[in-house]
C-alpha cells in the first residue's frame, strides 16, 4: 500500500522523531512511504485566525502537493480534522472543490489508518510503565477516533493503560486560544495533569503532539512527574 507521509509544521520543527517512528511503524505494516519535500502547512492556523484569504493560498499548495496520493497519513488528528472538515467549505466555489473532497476522503490520523485501514493492531511493540491516553478534541469530535488508540496500546507489551476522569476534557491547548486566553488554558491543562496524577501514570500517550507540548509545558512548572509520548512513539518501541 502507497501512503503518502504529511508532517505537521511543529512535528517538523520540535518533535521530528515522532515522524520518523510514524514512517518505522507503517513500514513494518507493509506500507510503502514517499515524502514531498515540498509540502508546507495544511493551512488551519491561518483559517482559524480568521484569515480565510491567506488559508486558501496555502490549502491549494497543500492540494497540489497531495495530488494523486493513495492515502495520506499524519501523525495529527487536528491537522486532519481540519483537511476533512474545512477544505470542502473553504473551496465551495471553487474550481478545486473537487481535489479538495477526494483529498478529504483520502488523508487519515495515524492510528485511524492502522486500525480501520490496514486493519492491524500489533505491531510487537513493548514499552515498560503505567500510562493514561488523552483524547484531543480534533480525534475525538473531528476524526471520531476514540477505540482506535487504546486498542493499540493494548497491544503494546509490558504497557498498563489506566483511564483518567473527565477524558474527554479538552487540554486547554487549543492553538491560538492558549495564547489569548493564557489563564484559561493552564487552568485547564492543569486539570487535565490533576486528573492525570491521580491514576498513577507515569505517562500520557496521545495523538496530537500540540496538546501533548501544551501538558508537558504546565506539567513542568507545576513540576510534575509526567512524561508525555505520541502514539507513534510508543509503537515504535521495543523492537
């Protein structure tokens, strides 16, 4: 299977391992990996800034750049929440209206593609430690992906996965509202961390690696022991 391989702005710049252990897991699966060196952003921060003008200049090279792709697979259910839901709204009258659906329907989250495309759910990883998973709002209200990750790190030997109350409470992140609203956004991601604590984790795995740098950030200040991993992370160990 063709998978063409999209890598979120800040994976890129911050967190470029989790790409890498992204490309490492598909691969075992059998997936065969290419990568435009010449793709950018999907666009989200500038739509969701109100800048649909400027969005729509970089959602149509993000288009050109995915153009035939078979699949493409992002380790960001937010960056691919928004490909799914919005392009289809930003290129209503527009001539790409048509790329833009068929891309929609061909990009997935990481864990999306592996366990409802590829239909796979092992992957021989083996990762040592007591771990509770956070549902990001774009996996869960955008992608609809909640079962898929845990039903992968079930799977991950030697990993205990303890549920933590009000999961499905957003992290406070939020992209720019962390900014504009900075008392509101700790006061969250410490909720979140309180919640996290008290299940005894050592670790919170999730699949959007913007709110996972959101809680790690007031987890530290908070000095907290809490180590946050991205899903691809976790899979890609042991082996």
């Amino acid at each position: 299977m063709n998978v063409q391989l999209f890598v979120p702005c800040f994976i890129d710049q911050l967190y470029p391992d989790v790409a890498f252990n992204m490309v490492k897991v598909l691969e075992k699966a059998g997936c065969t990996i290419s990568y435009n060196k010449n793709q950018t952003c999907c666009g989200q921060p500038a739509f969701n800034a109100g800048f649909w003008g400027e969005a729509k200049e970089v959602c149509t090279k993000f288009l050109t750049d995915f153009e035939g792709a078979e699949y493409i697979v992002a380790p960001s259910a937010s960056c691919v929440g928004f490909v799914k839901n919005y392009y289809s709204k930003l290129f209503e009258n527009s001539s790409h209206k048509s790329l833009a659906e068929k891309t929609a329907n061909r990009i997935f989250e990481f864990s999306d593609f592996l366990v409802n495309v590829l239909q796979q759910t092992d992957f021989g990883a083996a990762f040592n430690g007591k771990a509770t998973y956070h549902d990001s709002c774009a996996a869960l209200r955008e992608c609809k992906i909640k079962k898929e990750p845990r039903q992968l790190l079930q799977n991950v030997k030697g990993l205990e996965l303890l549920e933590m109350d009000d999961v499905e409470t957003c992290c406070g992140f939020g992209g720019t509202f962390a900014v504009k609203f900075e008392p509101i956004s700790i006061a969250m991601a410490d909720q979140k961390i309180t919640h996290a604590e008290a299940t005894t984790a050592d670790y919170i795995i999730s699949t959007d690696m913007s709110c996972l740098m959101h809680i790690d950030g007031c987890a530290k200040n908070k000095h907290s022991h809490l180590k946050v991993m991205h899903l691809a992370d976790v899979l890609a160990s042991g082996w």
